[in-house]
C-alpha cells in the first residue's frame, strides 16, 4: 500500500483526510512542517499533501526538503492563497489546489500525480 504525508494545520481537515484515505492507503497526518520533515525523513512516503501556509516551517520549505531527498515523491500543495502557488509548483509540487476544494476528487489527483508502481 502507498504511504502518504498529509501536512495541514487545520484539525477537522487533518481528520477528514485521514478519514477518506485511510482505506487505500497508508496515512500520516501532521500539523507541523517540521514534524512533517521527520516523518518523511523516517517513512519517505510517495506522497505529499501539503498546506502551503503552516505555522513552523512553510509546505514550501517541506516540499524542498522532500524533493530533495526524493526527487520521485509527488507533492500535492494546497491553499486558499493563490498568490503562493507559483512559489510550491517552483518547489517541486505537481500540482496546487485552491482551498475549498472538493475532497470527494482528492483520490483522482492523488492518481493523477503519483508516482508508477515498479
């Protein structure tokens, strides 16, 4: 099963994402940029969703980090400001989505922007 880091700082959305994905794949959630770079130093999951805007260290600088340590991982940003999206698409991430967005899609863009199975 695949891993995914779900990094938001938004507890009912944290929650809901756990909730809708945890079926299909293994999750981690966090609310910390900084817990989220060690849990992806520790599980290196395929996946990111990252909220650009966090209170520690911004999904920008998760994203960098991740990309760097794994050029493969697939990096879905996410934010209700789209003066930021140009920063996390120049960081790496394959996509952003605007907050609100509709979570019932989620499972398509995760498809979409994962990488293939070997």
């Amino acid at each position: 099963m695949r891993k995914i880091l779900v990094v938001e700082d938004e507890v009912e959305l944290l929650e809901l994402y756990d909730m809708i994905l945890s079926k299909d794949y293994i999750v981690f959630t966090t609310e910390s940029g900084r817990e989220a770079i060690e849990i992806f130093d520790r599980e290196n999951p395929e996946i990111i969703i990252v909220d650009i805007k966090l209170p520690d260290v911004s999904g920008v600088e998760v994203t960098k980090h991740a990309k760097s340590k794994n050029p493969d991982v697939a990096v879905i940003g996410i934010s209700a400001y789209r003066e930021r999206f140009k920063e996390v698409l120049d960081a790496g991430a394959a996509i952003v989505l605007q907050k609100p967005f509709l979570v019932k899609q989620i499972h398509k863009v995760i498809e979409d922007v994962a990488p293939s199975k070997q």
